[in-house]
C-alpha cells in the first residue's frame, strides 16, 4: 500500500494532515469528502478548523484542487 493509502486508513486524520494531503496530491477523494463531512457535523469546529475547510472548498472552487472518484 502506498503512503497516502496508509495515510488515509489512520481514521483519526487531523484537517491539518488532510489539507497537506490534498494540497500535495490536489485531488479530494472521496475518503476524504467522507473525513471532511464528519468534521462538518461535529458540534465544535474550531476557527483554524473553519479556516482549513473554508480553503479546501475555496481550491476546489478555483479548480487547483479536483473531486476524485476512486
């Protein structure tokens, strides 16, 4: 297994390591949908949290990053 696969198989991935990840490979799977979904519906976001999530949508919008359907 690769890296990434190892990378995404660790089920307590912090949106920080999930931004590096996607900004390194520029796609979104949609493993990663799945991780961001969960931190979307978490009660507490924090505002760094927030953030990250606001620039992943905002590459996915400006095409530098693209959905992926594995």
């Amino acid at each position: 297994m690769t890296s990434y696969g190892n990378f995404m198989n660790n089920s307590h991935v912090s949106l920080e390591e999930l931004f590096g990840q996607v900004m390194f490979s520029n796609v979104v799977t949609p493993r990663d949908r799945q991780l961001l979904k969960a931190a979307l519906l978490r009660e507490t976001l924090s505002e760094d949290e927030q953030a990250i999530i606001n620039r992943l949508l905002y590459n996915v919008r400006r095409g530098w990053v693209r959905l992926v359907e594995e």
